[in-house]
C-alpha cells in the first residue's frame, strides 16, 4: 500500500506561496464580469445578464492557460467548449438517460484532454462543468439555444476585454515559442504513451477516465433520482477534486470542503445580520470575482472560499436565498467530495489486491517493491499549477 503522508492532504489548505497571486490580472478578468452583470441589471434581463457574466468569469481563467503559446485561442476554444457543453445539457435535461449519456461523455472527454496538457484538460473540464450545470435546466430547446447564446456572449466579451489590454499593453513575447505543429504533436503523442495498454496504473489516463466516469455518473443519478435542490453542484464538486492520484484527491476534498464551509457560514451571517442593497450584492459578485483570479494558484482552499461567496451572491442577486444558497452548496459540494474519495480509495484497493494476485513470487532473497510507488509530480501529465 502506499505510505500516505500530511503533507500530500494538506498542501491545498495549509500552503499559501503568495508570490503566485495574480491580482492585476485577476481586475482586467472581472471587468467582463462587471459588464454583463451590469448590462443585464440595467435592460431588466438578470438571469440573461448572470449566464453571460458566468461564461465571462469562467473564461476569464483562461489566462492562466495559454494553447499553444496563445491566451486569445485558449479562450476562444474554452468558450466553444462550454457553450457546446451548455447547449448538449440543456437540450437533454429533461431525460435522465440523456444526462447520463452525456456526463459519460463529458468525463471520457475531459480525462483524455488531461492526458494531453493541462491546458487542454481545463479545456476538457469547463466543457464537463458546463454540460453538468446546464442538464439540471429542463427548459426546452428555446431556453437552451438563449441560455447558450449567453454563454457565448459572456465568453466574447471575455475576449474583447483581453484583446484590447493586450492592444494598449503592446506586449511582446519574452521568447520565440516553439511552432504550433510540433507542440501539437508532442502533445498527441503523450496521450498515446498514457493510453497504451501496459501505462502504469497510477498515471494511466485510462485508468483516470474510468474513474471520472463512474464518479460523475453516481452522483449524476443520486441527485436526480432523489432530486436534490441545486444537485448539479454534486457532480462539479467530484469532477474538480478528483484527481489522478488519490492522495490529490483528498487533499483537494478536504481544502474545497473548508473553503466552502467558512464561505456559507460568511454567507449565513450576512444574510441574517446586514441588509444589503443590490448595488452592493453586485459589488460582492465582482469583488470576490476578482478574489478567485487573484488566488487561483495560491491556495486551494482561499479559492474555494471565494468562488462560493461568489456563487451565493451571484444567486442573490437574482432573487435566490442567500442562505438557501450556502445551505444548499455545502451539502452538495460534502457529498460530491465524499463520493469521489469513496470511488478512488476503492479504485486504489482494487489495484493493490490485483497486482498482489498477478504479481509473480517474490525471490527470497530480495525485498519486494512497493506495489504502488509514489509518483514524482513531473511523471503526472495532468498536474497543473491552476485550475
């Protein structure tokens, strides 16, 4: 079995490297944000006006994630993405098969783009968070092709926002990147290498797939089965702690569980003891917009605290309970958490005794390895400094 230690599980809560903060670019990203907020408030459409500010703040991250040597492409593809993720959930939300059909796919996808890059594999995971959200919405097609149009908008404004700093900054790259074509093979090329048959079990992408799938897929039929309010946030929650190692998984369980019980309890205080006006809920939603960008490589933890008190007022500020909201988001983001831990501690012994019941005798004259070393970070393709 292998050697858990403290520090594998409390790195995302109890390590703060501050010098990874990003507060600069974290105000040009909430100024999309701002603006569709703002637009939506001002025409009368706030549902309209939170989807779009919503696709604005999800690719706003993608400046943290350059495709290919290009800020610009990596949010044009993450926009492409989510909106298709929107469009696919929102269409067969009202049959539950569907949904599970396409949670299927969304996991396959994203575990296959992980083995790729980390880049692509965020790609792959805002799609998957996309199609989740949008499959618990059964509105008929009319909803999905508006709710999808504003997913679209918030993620072309995104664009112009980044387009015209990049504009007035006159940037120039630091180095000349290597071209597009051979960064593009030797991406391929990696996930073939973790797809083949005899990868080792620990990092195969395979294996990954496997687990996000049957993840995603329990707490998908678990919320809809017992139509848990707001349930879709079980399945978001599993799909962004799992990780491929399971010591990684724990650690983000643990630091997105704190960060969203601190928040709601934030939340709950606020809801009962200030009265807050719509212009300053508005002003919450940005400010702590810009406290996600701010900390996104920093701790895991503070990031979670921050975008639940993002969500709760982004939700107050169309007429949800706030309280609701926090009550509601804990429970969902505990058990989500509690099934991915469940699925990869599982996966992890069935490993161990299989390679146990397949290993050949041990020569007595030797020690025997350890089933299941421990990886060096480097040998994980899917580890990423931000998500």
């Amino acid at each position: 079995m292998p050697t858990l230690h403290l520090n594998d599980i409390s790195t995302d809560t109890t390590v703060f490297p501050w010098a990874r903060r990003t507060p600069y670019a974290g105000l040009r990203a909430s100024i999309a944000v701002a603006a569709a907020l703002l637009t939506g408030q001002l025409t009368g459409h706030e549902s309209a006006g939170a989807i779009a500010a919503g696709s604005a703040f999800t690719v706003g991250f993608a400046i943290f994630h350059e495709a290919l040597a290009s800020c610009l492409l990596s949010m044009g593809l993450c926009t492409l993405a989510i909106a298709s993720g929107t469009l696919a959930g929102s269409l067969g939300a009202q049959n539950s098969w569907l949904v599970l059909l396409f949670t299927l796919i969304a996991a396959v996808n994203y575990g296959l783009l992980s083995g790729i890059s980390p880049t692509a594999g965020w790609v792959g995971q805002q799609a998957a968070t996309y199609v989740i959200i949008a499959s618990y919405f059964p509105r008929g097609p009319h909803y999905a092709l508006g709710r999808t149009s504003m997913v679209l908008t918030g993620g072309a404004l995104q664009m112009l926002v980044f387009t015209v700093f990049y504009l007035l900054g006159h940037r120039k790259p630091k180095h000349a990147s290597t071209p597009m074509v051979p960064r593009l093979e030797r991406r391929l090329h990696q996930l073939w290498r973790n797809l083949r048959p005899h990868a080792h079990p620990a990092s195969d992408t395979a294996a990954y797939v496997l687990r996000l799938a049957l993840t995603l897929l329990l707490c998908t039929a678990l919320y809809r089965r017992f139509h848990v309010r707001n349930g879709y946030w079980s399945p978001m929650t599993a799909l962004l702690v799992l990780k491929p190692q399971w010591t990684g998984t724990l650690s983000r369980g643990i630091a997105r569980l704190t960060g969203t019980l601190i928040a709601a309890g934030v939340a709950v205080l606020l809801a009962l003891y200030a009265h807050l006006s719509m212009p300053v809920i508005l002003a919450m939603v940005i400010l702590w917009a810009w406290g996600c960008y701010a900390l996104q490589a920093v701790n895991y933890a503070a990031f979670s605290f921050c975008i639940t008190l993002y969500i709760v007022f982004l939700f107050r500020s169309g007429g949800f309970s706030q309280t609701s909201a926090a009550h509601i988001r804990l429970f969902n983001t505990a058990l989500g958490g509690a099934i991915a831990l469940a699925v990869d501690i599982a996966w992890m012994l069935f490993a161990h005794a299989h390679r146990l019941a397949t290993a050949p005798a041990a020569d007595p004259g030797h020690t025997p390895l350890d089933p299941l070393p421990r990886l060096h970070p480097a040998d994980n393709p899917s580890a990423s400094a931000a998500e």
